[in-house]
C-alpha cells in the first residue's frame, strides 16, 4: 500500500482524513516515466487520476497537422486527468512528462464507486475538482485571448 | 398600492390578455411550471383584482355605429349618486371621475346619433347636480382598452419568488431531491435585466450563483485597453456565476445579457449551508459546476484548436 | 522517556485541549468539522463511545493543516496507532498507522 505521505499533501485531496486517504492510497498505484515519455494521449479512456509526486507533466491539445500546444503544466501535489472523474470519462488533452516524472495513478472507476458510497469523500474531492478545473478554465481563457489579440 | 406580482405573474397575464379562456394545462406547459402553480397563482390575481376575466365586445359588429366620449361638469356634493346612475345605463361602456375641467368622463356606444342625442338630452342632463356636458365624437378607434397589454417593463417588479419547479428544470440540480430544492427556492430570487445590462463582472467577489430560467448571457474577459472578448454565453437551464462556491469566491468572468434575461439568483451561503448539513449535497452541487466548467473548458479548448489550426506559424512545444 | 501508548494518548489530549482554547505561544490551532447527516458514524471497539465522523484540522504555521478522523483521536486515547477506517477494499478491511513523530510534529511535542 501506498504511504499516505504521497497522497496528503495533493491539492486533489487536501481535506481527506487518513480514514479517507487508506482506501485510496489501497487503490492507488505508483508509476515513472522519463522525460518526453506520453502517460496518455487526448480523446483516450479516462481511466486514472493522476497525482504528481516528483517531476513535471504537460497537459496539451492537438492542433492540427501533429502540433500540440500546452494548455497546462502540472507539478509536485498537482492533479491531472480528471476526466476520471466528469462524464463523459474521455481525456480532453494529452499528458507528456518534459522530465524525469513520477505520479501516482488512482482508477477512475474505483475511485468513483467509493465516491458513491461515501459522501464525504466525493464531496471533498468534487469540490476540489471544480476548483481546479475552474482555474484551468480561465487560464484556457486567457490563452484563446492573448491568440484573438496578440 | 401596487400589488406584489413577480415575472411569473406577469407571463400568465401575458398568456391570458391574449386568450383568457387558455387552460391552465396550456399556460403550465408553456411556461414550463406545473399546472398547480398556475391554478395557484390565477386564483390570487383573481381574488386580489391583479386582473379580471371577461369577454371584450367590438361594438361596431354588433351595429353600434356611434362611438362617444362625453365629459360631464357637475356639483360636486352629488357625485357619487350621479356616477352611480351613469354606471348603470347599458350604453355606457367605461365612468370615470377625474381631475381638471371636468369632473365626469364616460364613453357610450349607440346604433345612431339620434340615439346619442337623446340620451345627453333626456338621460344624462336630467341627473340632478349635472351642470354642463361636452361630447367629442370618436372618428376612429385606433387603440381600445380591452386590448391594451401590460407592458412588462412598466409594471412594478416586487416580489420575485421562485419556484421550485424552475430549480428543476435543470438536471443535476432535480437530482438534489424535492425537500432541498424547496428550500433553495425559498432562498432564492429572480432577477431580470435588459439586454445589455451586466449581472456580474469579472473580478466581482462572486455571491450568488445563477441558473438561466429565460433569455441569454454573454461571457466576456478583459482583452486589455478596456476590451472585452467574448468568451461563450449560457443559455436556458444553463449555469452561471458558479465561482461563488469555489475558492477563492471571484468571478473569472463578465456576464452580459444579450437579450431580456430572467435568471434565479441561489445565495452561494444557502448551497454550502446545505453542503455541511449533508455532504451528499455538496457532492451533487460540485459534481453539477465540475462538470458544467468541464464542458466550458472543452469549449474554450476546442475554439484555441480551431483558432490555431487556421494559423501558418509553428506555435507552442510539443 | 515516553512508551508508544504515552506518547499517543499525550498527543490525542494536546489535540483536544488545543480545540479548547489555542495553548499560549503555541504555532499552531485546532479547529473541528462537523460530520454531517450523511456521513456514517461508528462506535470504538474498546470502549463503546459514539464517533460521528467529525473531523479535527491541525493547522500548523509552518507545516501546514492535518486533518484526524475523531476516530483516530479517539484511539490515540487509547494509547493506539492503528486502527480500522471500516471501509472495505477487495473485500480486505482497510486499516491506518498512525506515524507518532509525524503528529508530535505538528503540535510542537518533540
């Protein structure tokens, strides 16, 4: 089992108890890549969430004619890969490592039957969720503009 | 002293000016409400004498050629009898007492002028207390009365209830369950505003959130030199404004109606208190603005593709 | 020199007195969530006592907040580290450690 360590200090579950933590950290799994390594491309199955221990990871879109652009930048505690979590379960970009990474890697599907059980733990992790989101979501924003207006 | 009608009220009348026998099964499905509320509601303008039900005759059909509006002078002492009596000729479709010269306005209908004649003659100047009368031939009606519409930006908004119906009209939040939705109803207001106007700012410490019950908002952000660049719009049903219960609490954009817009207005205090009292709640209501911010950021990223596949220049690092 | 027992039950009591009334010079505070309608509660194994779910937040200036079951309070009472969360995982019971120096390190007791 993973150590709680890991997974406390992550902005997706700030708030969990080690009581709330246990179970996750029983379904969580560690993995490491190297540097431009893929964890997984846009428009894949949403199967995990990802925690950032170590290292940097790049969220980017395809724009056409194989160029990406970086919609995001994920580092220590960060979270990436809700799409795990919101319907319809599909990743809205892909996620490339620019260095040695190390993540920890929670299902989806098991994460959301504990969710279903547990109110707490969904309602802490939902409301983080839409924190961060929001946040991406703005500063997708910023970028779409700084591009309409040079 | 106005009576406290909403948006709602004010939608019904609507309905009802222009046919007021529509059912209520009609009117609830027009509005999207059940069609108890509509009885509910109808029988409060009723009792309250908001408005009355009746059948509007066009008196040029049914052979009364000679349309008049007759002022009438009279001794003040003795005009409520006089009206009382002027009321009570058939002929005579609307009394009024009023300020200025003359003291009595009153129109008449009448087949002939003949008939107009004797009834000023004979009728009217032997009323006791009338002193004089002038009467203006109507030419041409033009706009009638029983026609008129309640313009809905004259009349006074007051109360703005919300009903729980309108709450459920959008999916995830029915999925709080009757009992919760009844009391963010309760808590909640609607608010209109014309197009143009702004129900929030960016960087507005944000309190509220917002479902759209009727019209449309724009989104727009700062662009620097006081520009805006729209962003997206939300529509019917639609959701806004949900950083009042993120942290930190502030608007990351500026709503702008672009058309008249009716939205219900759920004091974020309200969504968290119910939150702490059962976190099943909060979990519906994150899960609700995850996935509705979700959906805007796969729309504002589809728009950065759209818009960078269009450009030649090499942009960004793979 | 403390046991293991001693020094869990020293650091369960600092928690609750902290809830009380912030001690003098102290670098941190102690807060409490209450659990809410939805949220299970459990009875202790040793002794009984109802544990609703309430979760207690240890916010220290440097290190930062810890949130504690009052489960794991309560067993710290006890003189305990482990104990069952009571949820289930592949039809294992699943089960927390509590780390004695990590906690004592929050509420300045090294």
């Amino acid at each position: 089992m993973l150590s709680l360590e890991l997974l406390r200090n992550s902005e997706v579950f700030d708030g969990l108890s080690d009581d709330e933590l246990a179970p996750i950290a029983k379904m969580a799994t560690e993995a490491s890549y190297q540097a431009g390594e893929e964890i997984f491309a846009e428009n894949d199955e949403a199967r995990y969430l990802y925690v950032v221990t170590e290292g940097r990871v790049q969220v980017l879109i395809n724009v056409g004619r194989g160029r990406q652009v970086v919609v995001d930048t994920v580092t220590r505690d960060g979270s990436f890969g809700w799409s795990a979590l919101v319907p319809p379960y599909f990743y809205t970009g892909g996620a490339k490592c620019s260095e040695p990474t190390r993540v920890v890697a929670i299902p989806g599907d098991e994460l959301r039957a504990l969710c279903m059980d547990n109110c707490r733990i969904c309602h802490t992790i939902m409301e983080r969720l839409a924190s961060i989101i929001s946040a991406r979501l703005k500063d997708t924003r910023l970028q779409l503009i700084s591009l309409m207006y040079g | 002293m106005a009576h406290a009608i909403d948006e709602i009220d004010r939608r019904i009348i609507a309905l009802l000016q222009e046919d007021g026998r529509r059912p209520n099964v009609d009117v609830a499905a027009e509005l999207g409400l059940a069609e108890g509320t509509i009885r509910k509601r109808l029988e409060r303008l009723l009792t309250d004498s908001v408005i009355r039900i009746t059948a509007v005759v066009d008196p040029a059909r049914v052979g009364l050629n000679t349309s008049a509006v007759i002022t009438v002078q009279v001794d003040l002492s003795r005009v409520d009898e006089i009206v009382r009596q002027l009321a009570a000729f058939p002929e005579v479709q609307s009394v009024a007492i009023a300020t200025g010269n003359w003291d009595i306005i009153l129109e008449a209908v009448f087949p002939t002028d003949g008939q107009l004649l004797a009834f000023l003659k004979d009728r009217v100047s032997t009323i006791p207390g009338v002193r004089r009368t002038e009467t203006s031939h109507i030419l041409r009606r033009v706009k009638h009365v029983g026609t008129w519409e309640l313009p809905l930006e004259l009349a006074a908004p007051t109360s703005s209830v919300v009903e729980p119906e309108m709450l459920q009209q959008n999916p995830l939040l029915a999925e709080l369950g009757e009992a919760h939705i009844a009391e963010i109803a309760r808590k909640s207001r609607l608010k209109t505003l014309e197009a143009g106007e702004r129900l929030y700012h960016e960087n507005d410490m944000a309190e509220d959130v917002y479902v759209v019950y009727q019209g449309r908002l724009a989104l727009l952000m700062e662009v620097g030199q006081g520009r805006q660049a729209m962003i997206g719009s939300v529509g019917r049903r639609e959701i806004c404004g949900a950083a009042a219960v993120l942290t930190p609490p502030v608007q990351t954009e500026t709503a702008r109606c672009l058309e008249r817009t009716t939205v219900i207005a759920i004091p974020a205090s309200v969504l968290r208190e119910l939150c702490l009292k059962d976190c099943r709640i909060c979990h519906k209501v994150m899960e609700l603005i995850a996935t509705q911010v979700s959906t805007q950021l796969r729309d504002a990223r589809f728009q950065l593709t759209h818009m960078l596949k269009g450009d030649e220049r090499p942009v960004g690092t793979a | 020199m403390l046991t293991d027992a001693q020094r869990a039950q020293r650091i369960a009591a600092a928690i609750l007195a902290a809830l009380l009334d912030a001690p003098a010079g102290a670098r941190y505070r102690v807060t409490k969530r209450e659990a809410c309608s939805g949220c299970p509660s459990s009875a202790c194994t040793e002794c009984g006592a109802n544990l609703p779910g309430d979760v207690f937040i240890i916010t220290h200036q440097t290190r930062g907040k810890r949130h504690l079951s009052d489960k794991a309070v309560h067993y710290l009472g006890h003189g305990r580290t482990h104990y069952e969360t009571g949820y289930v995982y592949r039809g294992e019971p699943v089960a927390v450690d509590l780390n004695l120096a990590e906690l004592e390190g929050y509420l300045d007791l090294q």
